[in-house]
C-alpha cells in the first residue's frame, strides 16, 4: 500500500468516526512526516501503521477524540443547528414568540438527525449536501405531521431559547471555521 494510500484511509475513517478537521489535517500531517522518515529509513509504510490501516486509524482516533468527547460535540452540534433553525423563523415571521406544533417538532428532530449523523460521518458541519438531504426529508416530513397531526399548537417559544440553544455549539462552530480559513492545502 502507498503512502498516499495509507493516508487516504486513515482521513476517511477519522471523517467518519467525528475527528473535527483541523485534528485530521495535524493527524494526517504527523502520519504523513513518519511515513517519508520511514521511507527514507529504508522501512516501508507497513512499519509505520502495521498489517491493518483501518485499525490504525481506529485505534488513533480513538486516542485522539474519546466517544464521551465525540457525543458532547455532536450534542452540542445538534442543539446549534435547532437553534439556527429557530433564529431564522423568529426573524422571518419578525416575531418575539413562535407557536410550536407537532409539524415544527418532527421538522427539527429530522433536521437534528441529520445533522447528528453527518457529525458522525464527516467530522464537520459543512452547508453542502446534508442540509439539501435534511430539508428535503424534514420539509415532507413537516407537512405529513401537519396533515395527520393538525395544526394544534402544543407551546410557545420566546427568542430567547435560540440563542441559548447555539451557545453551547458556537465554540465548535467557529473552531472549525477557523480551522477551515487557515488550512494549508490538504495533505492526499
């Protein structure tokens, strides 16, 4: 297995099991500067990562970003999202208080899912594909709920739940944006 190779399927599963970009661009950085002083010792990429890449990777990520870490993040990642969805009502209805049924609560679960898993896949919260996944599934969803459930109103929310919903996520949030703006181009 190449180098390039090697690196290729440890980003894939440090994606996938949550590790925030900026940790997989120092990670793979790391790997990728033991793997040519390997080379250059004469020993090949084998010695660096052993029989099996994938475990590897596991095994480093692991190290790198326990679960309870990971969970925390992908909590606080989902409440930020419920509370961007929120904000954004509130601004375009311009009112101090939304009326929240059944339709509103299936739409949010959905969109929280999906952004959850994403999470969970990815290890960063892009405005790509998900969100066109999660608004094209939470949308129908919505009006199924609406249809079968009526419009019965279940509670009111003030504009102040929105902000305190993106508070514990803003840190993340502009971590990796940070990350994002001062990435050097990436490591293949």
């Amino acid at each position: 297995m190449t180098n390039e190779r090697i690196l290729a399927v440890c980003r894939s599963n440090w994606e996938y099991r949550g590790i925030d970009d900026a940790s997989v661009r120092e990670m793979l950085e790391e790997l990728s500067a033991h793997l040519e002083d390997a080379e250059a010792a004469g020993r090949t990429p084998q010695d660096v990562v052993g029989d099996d890449v994938k475990a590897f990777a596991a095994a480093w990520a692991r190290a790198r970003a326990p679960l309870s870490r990971r969970i925390a993040r992908m909590a606080a990642m989902a409440l930020f999202v419920v509370g961007a969805v929120l904000l954004v009502r509130h601004l375009v209805t311009w009112s101090l208080t939304l009326s929240v049924g059944a339709d509103d609560l299936a739409f949010w679960a959905v969109i929280a899912t999906f952004t959850v898993v994403w999470e969970i896949r990815r290890g960063g919260l892009g405005l790509g594909r998900s969100w066109l996944v999660a608004l094209a599934v939470g949308l129908p969803v919505a009006i199924l709920t609406r249809v079968l459930g009526g419009d019965e109103i279940l509670f009111s929310l003030p504009l102040w739940v929105a902000p305190l919903l993106l508070l514990p996520g803003l840190p993340y949030a502009v971590a990796d944006g940070r990350a994002r703006k001062s990435a050097p181009a990436e490591v293949n």
